[in-house]
C-alpha cells in the first residue's frame, strides 16, 4: 500500500484557504484525515477535545517539545499551539492523506522538520479582492483591517517557499484545483514504484 | 501570458499511449499541439505532409542536424526521424501546450536537449494485460509478437527517468490523470511567477 500524502495548506487572512479546504474534505471524506493541533490555552465554549483541539497542560506540552514530538509548534500570546508528530505519521503509514491547514510560520517549520509534505499556498485573485473579503467578515475595526491587510500582502512574499500555488478565483476552481495536485502526485513516478515492481515481479 | 507545457509522453508498446493522448487531444481540443515529426522516408498512401509527418531530403535533415534544429532525431532502418526544435519553440511561447508522443530513446534525447518537459509513462495495469492488448491487435505472429512483449518488459525499466506514471486501467482514468497532471503542473509556484507579480504590483 502507499504512503499517504501530507498536504500542508496555507494562505494570507482572507485568501479563503478555509473555505476551500473544507470543500475538499467534504468531496474526499474518508480518504483524508484532517490533522488536529495540541495547544495549552483553555477551551472555548463549543469546542470538542480531540475535534477542535487536544488540550493539554503547559508541563505535558513541553515535555513533548522535549521529546520532538512535534512537527512543528509556536507560542502565540503565552499559549502553545503545534501539530503532534506521532498522529500525523500514523494516518501516512495508513496511506490516509493528511491535511494541514497551518500559518505560513507553522508550513516553514513542517519543511525543517520532515522530508515529505506537499506544499500548497492558497492566493487571491487580487489584493483588492482579498480586501473585500476581509471587510466582508464585518468583523474588523478601521485599524485591524489595516494590520490584516499589510500582514497578508507581506504573507505573499513566502509563496515561494511552496510546492503549489492556487489562485482561489471561486471555490469550486480552486478546490478541483487541489484535487487535481494530489492526483497528480500520486502518479509521481517515486510513488508509484511499488506498481511498478508488481508489474515487474508478474509471473506470466 | 505563461509558457506552454512540454508535455513528453512515452510507454510500451500495448500500454495504450496513443489512446489516451487521443482522448486528451479530443478533451483539449485547442488548447493542445500535437507535435508533428519530420523524416526522410517516403510518404505511404494516405499520408499528409505537415500531419503525418513533414517529408524531407536527407541533405535537408542532415543540414538541420548540423544547426542543431532538433529536439531529438534517430536514424531507424536507414531512414531519419526528428522533431524540429523551432515549431515547439514557437507554440511553447505562444502559451500553447505542446504534446510529444514518442517512443523512451527520443524521449531520453529531448531530457538531454531541453531544461524543460514534463515526462511521462504510461504503464499497462498488468503484464498480462499488456499480452492481451498485443495480441488483441491481432497483426503480430508469434515470434514478432514474442519480440513486442520481451521489449515492452524491458522497456518498462526506463520508467524511473521520468517524472509521472500512469496505469492506464481504462481510458477514462488515464486520460483524467494525465489532465489532472497538466492542470497540476500549471499551479507550480515556479510557473505561476507572473500571477504572483502582478499581485504584488497592484495598486490599491
């Protein structure tokens, strides 16, 4: 059986990389896992151990930095949030595709830390495209907006660092987009070699 | 405007190459080149210069082979056959996907001419299968069809100098994979600068 692939997604605030994540989670269900980050700030109201979190302790997190047990971890604001290695390893083993919806930081460190992963970034049509979609959440001040805005104009500075971009025109584009990147790395001639020592060892 | 894919399509013979790059060519339509190979033999009936092939003198070949006008040429039962450099050239910057479907020595003679193509294998789903399809076509005796077969399994062997393989279970899967691949390699970050500038260039 083949490995799984890990796809590691990431994209400026408001580039819509959410959105089209889910779309493809939804058209794919079973044949991908969705990873789930480990973090040491408490839980909100609504959130599911295990679904939208693990949710340990300071100590138990460190311990497991200690141990690298980590594909990579950040501390934001006094809390730590990062990505359990062993979860992650297990799916790939399973040949269940792995998504990782991250922040281009997290992406960065997933690169230092393993050899495989599939590094996918989602763009905007345009910049003024991503401000509206940014003033469409309804949810920022004058001045956050701001801030989001020139964080994510210098977010585009990192694609290069990936593997794939995507231009997320519509949803629908951009996920059939997706899907078509993870099918074509499955015909990767590195991935297929276990066919093609089937088709070699055939006794005829 | 971007650059044209070089898209370099190889396989044993009985694994269905040609079959899929019809139904991608049909499925295409436009927005595809076949390129056409140049030879010195003489045309058979039904032939079409510029279709079939462009016939030339062997004076006009081997001139052109001193400029270094082809992106691959071979010499087989005495007759030549290559393909002219320019014409890819042009359609290539043109934004037009160019299409070479060619046997595993021109395919390894244009990795060596060119930095760019996409190469790709098309495997037969068993060696059974590929038996079947060789006799199925019901044209080979026994000896010849004993030679096809030897010379497919080995040429199997090439499969690792290219980049993607397809196993061409049905034509319909095959041919998905191979647009999949295409639409795959147009969101590669190295090939989506231009969109990537323009981003950044925008006035707001």
């Amino acid at each position: 059986m083949s490995r799984g692939l890990l796809l590691v997604i990431s994209g400026p605030s408001g580039a819509g990389k959410g959105t089209v994540c889910d779309a493809y989670k939804k058209n794919c269900e079973n044949h991908i896992w969705n990873s789930v980050s480990m973090t040491t700030r408490a839980p909100r109201a609504g959130e599911v151990e295990g679904e939208s979190y693990y949710f340990v302790s300071r100590e138990e997190f460190k311990a497991m930095i200690e141990n690298d047990e980590f594909l990579e971890y950040a501390e934001v604001y006094g809390n730590y949030y990062g990505t359990p290695r062993a979860e992650v390893e297990k799916k790939l083993s399973e040949g269940t595709d792995v998504i990782l919806e991250i922040d281009i930081q997290g992406a960065l460190n997933v690169q230092e830390n393993t050899t495989e992963g599939i590094f996918i970034f989602i763009l905007p049509p345009s910049m003024n495209e991503l401000r509206n979609r940014i003033i469409g959440r309804g949810s920022e001040t004058p001045e956050s907006l701001l801030t989001r805005f020139k964080s994510a104009y210098n977010e585009i500075n990192y694609v290069n660092k990936y593997n794939y971009a995507i231009t997320n025109h519509t949803v629908e584009q951009a996920y059939q987009d997706l899907i078509c990147i993870v099918r074509a790395e499955k015909c990767r001639v590195t991935r297929v070699s276990n066919e093609i020592l089937t088709l070699k060892e055939e006794k005829l």
